[in-house]
C-alpha cells in the first residue's frame, strides 16, 4: 500500500494529513521541529473562521472556500459558533459603510443590537454582525488534529524527511520557498493578553483606516489581540509601534483592557503567493500545498481536500496551478 | 512637460503600492493605468533588508521607483530611512514626508525644510510633500528641491482639492518648477481637476489600492489625468455668467 509523507506539522500538514487517512490512505509525517508549537506560525493565528469577513479584502475563492471550513472543524474540534461582531468609531463609518458593500451575509446592528451581543463594548453606535461565522483555539485545534491522527495510526517522526521518498506532500510554508519560487513572507505580529474583567464572547473586529483590528477570546479571559499585515520577512520580535497599535485599539474597545496583563507576544512570517491564495503544486513526486497566507485555519480544510483529490484521485481542483508530475 | 530631476516621465501619473489585497492586484493596476511612477515605504517594512521580497516585485514593474520616507515623523528618521532607500533601490529620489500631525498627518513642514537640505546637500533629489504655502514651497526649493508636492486633502481622505485657489497661486508663483498634488484625490475628477490646474503630476495611492476593483480604479485615474492634461494645454474657455450662444442669433426668425 502506498504511504503518504506529510512534511511539516503546522495547520496545512495536520489538516492534509487527517484528509488523506480519513479518505483510507496510509499516512506518516515528519516534522524535525517536533509537535505544533510556537515554532510554526499557525500557532500564532487568530482562528477565525471568517470567509465573510475576509472577502472584504481577499478574492473569490476565499469566500467560497472558506465556507467548507466550519464543518470540518466542527468535526474535529471545539468551534464556537457565535458569529463576528465589525465595529467602527463614530469617526471612522465611512469604513464600516465600505466594508459592508465589499462584502455579504450581515446584519446591519445598532446601539442596542451591539450591547445585546456584547455588552462589553463601550461606545459604538453601529456595526456589522455575520452570525454565520465562527471561531476556534488554534492550538487546541492543533492538537486535536495530532491526537486524532495518532489514534488512526498515523506515525508522527520528530525528524527530516528521508531524501527519495515517494508521494511526499510538502506543507512546510516558509521553509519550502526554494522550492516554490514566488512564495514570499507577510510578517504578522500579535499579543495575548488576560482581561479578567471584560467579558466578550465573540471575534469583535474595529475598523479603522490604518490600524484594523480583531480581538478573539479564548476563554477565562484570555484574548488573542492581531494581527499586523507587514511586508516584510523580518520574524525577529514584535515591534513598539505594533504592540502600541494593538494595544490601543483594544483599548478604544474597552478601557478595561488598559488594565490587562499581557500573557505573550507572537511573530511570524504568513507564507503567500503573489494573489494572497492558496495553491498546490506537483513538481516530480511532490506535492507542494502552501500559501494560505492569513487563511491558516479557514482554508486549511479546502486545501486539505485539494491534495487529497489530487493525491488520490489525481482529480484537479482548482487550486493546482502546476501539475508536473 | 517639466521634467523631474531631468527625467521625462511617460505620463503624469504616479501610484503609491501600500494597501493593496494582493501584489498581484497591484501588478495589474500599474499594468492598466501605465503609471510611470511607484512609491514605495520602507520605514516599517525596511529593518534589516527584510522587506527585499516585496521590494523586488516593486522593481519586477519596470517603472521608476520613488521611494518615500512614510511613517517618519522626526528629520533624523527621515534621513536615515532616506539613505536606506538610496542603498536599497540605487536611487538618489526620496519622496520626503514628515508627518505633524497624528490625525491630519498634516506635514511638519519646519522639519521638511531642514531635512530636505540635509539630503539634497547629501546627493538627494528630494519631492517633498508639502503644504500649498507658498513661503514654505520658496523655503524648500532654496533647500535644493527642485520639485514640490503639495497635498490636495489629508493622505487618505479622498476629498479632492480643499483649497484651489492655494493650487492655482502655487502654480502661478512656481512657473518652471514640476508640482505634483499628492495625497487626498478620492476620484478620477479630483486628479483631472488637479491636472486642469497645471500640475506636472498626480500622486495617489488610497483611492486605488482601496478601490473595490483597484486595476479599473487605476485606469480610470490615467485616463483623468491624460483628460486633463490635454485640457490644460487646450487652454480652457473662461467660466462666464451669461450664456454665450455658439451659433449667432441675428438672422434667425425668434419668435
């Protein structure tokens, strides 16, 4: 029987990897930096499960694609399925206005709309509400994707990969680019921070025209605060501006959160191809699935799926953008 | 057309290539609209080359690279991202921008001059982006600029001209020196309009990369500006008060 060889133990492999043994197949996967942790940048999302959201500012695909998404999550792990929240200073509604004709499936939510859903949040006259999004803990996804590959067998090695296998799929981001010639780096930075008094219970995004912002909760709270779009692969710290930036939208949120600890900081570089989308290529024996940019979680599962069609049943979807095989 | 530091530019337009959905999408705008020009920022993105990926796209477009010193709101800053720029693009153009402002970000135009003779003394060719005052553009072309960027509205605002009269007089008062209106144009009017004024110019960056279809928004920006430019060398009519008929009255039965 074939064997299938996963590199790379971030969202794109273990979602590829749990595809392929849910399909039958007979899988492995060897990442030498050991089980999900904060050596991948997956670690670092923000888990929203969002295509509305995003298609504010992304392309087609994510919108559609993204929509697989909270079904196979939900499957595997905890989603909360509360919906996204999309807020704006009295100042900035002209980028609520904006937002809302970019993109579908919201409910206009005034004054009292947005104190019923969070009654945490101080000051906002009108927002957005898409209560078909969702959200989950990136590494508690993580690790239930590990744990359920383990129990269907799937042997992990904490290793490189062999040179010469066969069937090999390549899910290493960054790490690939030699590979993979027009794959670059977004650098992303975030900080986690424990607001016991606050309470909000789903993704709040704040417009604004240079600083947009979300905030996730993650339960006893514990929020993830992101993310910076930099074009630059520097992964080296978070930098002051950034942290000011997140800070002090968090702080428009609720002034409660100046009163916050912060827990820790995160940054790291989104693997992209020049659109912001996906692509699986097969270049020899190897199938190279990368490029989810700021989409880790939301298209991890259509990607997932893309290479197990190709891997399987050599069908084509239409994220294959080369085929070489 | 004046020219910019003795360089003819293939037309007046000139985009900035912060703020786009993807490098893709910001590909085909500067395919669309033929800009000549791209600036780029390096203040946040430049610590340690690190921003070399981008950048090389930037170049890949095969116009000429302004880079800008966004984001920098002291001299010292200013000069330094300035020489960086010049290290890593082999260019001697700086886009200077000083910002005073936090909302507005308005220039500190007192900064603007001094570091505008720092660099132009250091080899620089400096576009300052600048007020529509008219002592602060003298003070700035003494400090060796030899172009002048005043805003037309705050960076991102897309309210067009706020003050044509300052455009006109800078105009007037600067015959032989290019004059970019950079920052505030929202729409392809608004750069028409500059243009129509006589500006050598438009630099724009917001109205297209924000733009639900930002190629078309691009092309609809180069297709303003080349409108107005051919309107400002047509020499437009004068606005009147009273209809002047296009074909006489006298001889026709008016009943």
């Amino acid at each position: 029987m074939t064997i299938w060889s996963v590199i790379g133990a971030g969202v794109c492999g273990l979602a590829v990897a749990t595809e392929l043994a849910d399909r039958g197949a007979k899988v492995q996967i060897f990442d030498p930096a050991g089980p999900p942790g904060p050596h991948g940048c997956s670690w670092w999302a923000g888990g929203m499960l969002a295509p509305w959201c995003e298609y504010e500012n992304a392309e087609e695909p994510v919108l559609r694609l993204g929509q697989e998404a909270i079904s196979w999550w939900a499957e595997r792990t905890k989603v909360t399925k509360a919906g996204t929240l999309v807020v704006a200073s009295k100042r900035d509604l002209p980028d609520l206005r904006r937002f809302a004709r970019r993109t579908e499936s919201f409910t206009d939510a005034g004054r009292e709309e947005i104190a019923a859903l969070e009654p945490d949040l101080h000051g906002f006259g009108k927002g957005l509400y898409f209560a078909a999004e969702a959200h989950l803990d990136p590494r508690k996804a993580l690790q239930d994707l590990f744990r359920g590959l383990s129990e269907k067998g799937v042997e992990f090695h904490k290793a490189f990969a062999p040179q010469g296998l066969d069937n090999v799929v390549d899910c290493r981001g960054l790490a690939a680019r030699e590979y993979l010639y027009d794959l670059r780096g977004v650098k992303g930075e975030m900080l986690i921070i424990r607001a016991p008094d606050v309470e909000i219970t789903r993704p709040v995004r704040l417009l604004h025209p240079r600083i947009p912002l979300y905030i996730v909760p993650r339960g006893d709270g514990v929020y993830m605060l992101g993310a910076t779009t930099i074009e630059s692969e520097d992964s080296s710290r978070i930098t002051a501006r950034s942290m000011l930036e997140l800070l002090s939208a968090a702080y428009a949120l609720n002034p409660a959160f100046g009163e916050a600890e912060v827990l820790e900081t995160g940054v790291d570089l989104r693997p992209a191809f020049p659109d912001n989308l996906p692509r699986i290529r097969r270049l020899g024996k190897t199938i190279y699935a990368n490029g989810l940019y700021r989409h880790g979680y939301l298209l991890a599962p259509a990607v997932a799926k893309g290479v197990a069609e190709l891997a399987l049943n050599n069908t084509h979807s239409e994220m294959v953008d080369e085929d070489r095989a | 057309m004046r020219k910019f530091y003795g360089t003819d530019l293939p037309n007046p337009l000139m985009l900035g290539t912060a703020q786009y959905p993807s490098p893709a999408i910001l590909e085909e705008a500067f395919r669309a609209s033929g800009a000549g020009v791209a600036t780029v920022s390096l203040r946040r993105e430049g610590a340690g080359g690190a921003g070399q990926t981008f950048w090389q796209m930037i170049r890949d477009l095969g116009v000429y690279i302004l880079p800008n010193t966004a984001g920098c709101h002291t001299v010292k800053e200013a000069v330094t991202t300035a020489q960086m720029a010049r290290e890593v693009f082999g260019t001697d153009w700086i886009k200077l921008e000083l910002i005073g402002h936090t909302d507005s970000l308005q220039p500190d135009v007192f900064q603007l001059v001094e570091a505008a003779r720092i660099l132009s003394e250091d080899g620089f060719q400096v576009f300052p982006y600048t007020t529509e005052d008219l002592i602060v553009g003298e003070r700035l072309l003494e400090a060796g600029c030899e172009v002048l960027m005043p805003w037309g509205a705050p960076i991102g605002s897309g309210r067009g001209l706020n003050n044509e009269y300052g455009l006109r007089a800078m105009r007037a008062e600067f015959p032989d020196t290019p004059l970019v209106v950079d920052a505030g144009i929202g729409l392809p009017s608004h750069a028409a309009h500059a243009m129509e004024l006589g500006y050598d110019a438009v630099l724009l960056n917001t109205a297209v990369a924000r733009a639900g279809d930002p190629a078309l928004m691009a092309k609809a920006m180069a297709q303003a500006v080349e409108a107005g430019r051919l309107a400002y060398e047509a020499d437009p009519i004068e606005a009147r008060d009273m209809a002047e008929a296009s074909t006489p009255v006298i001889g026709k039965a008016f009943l």
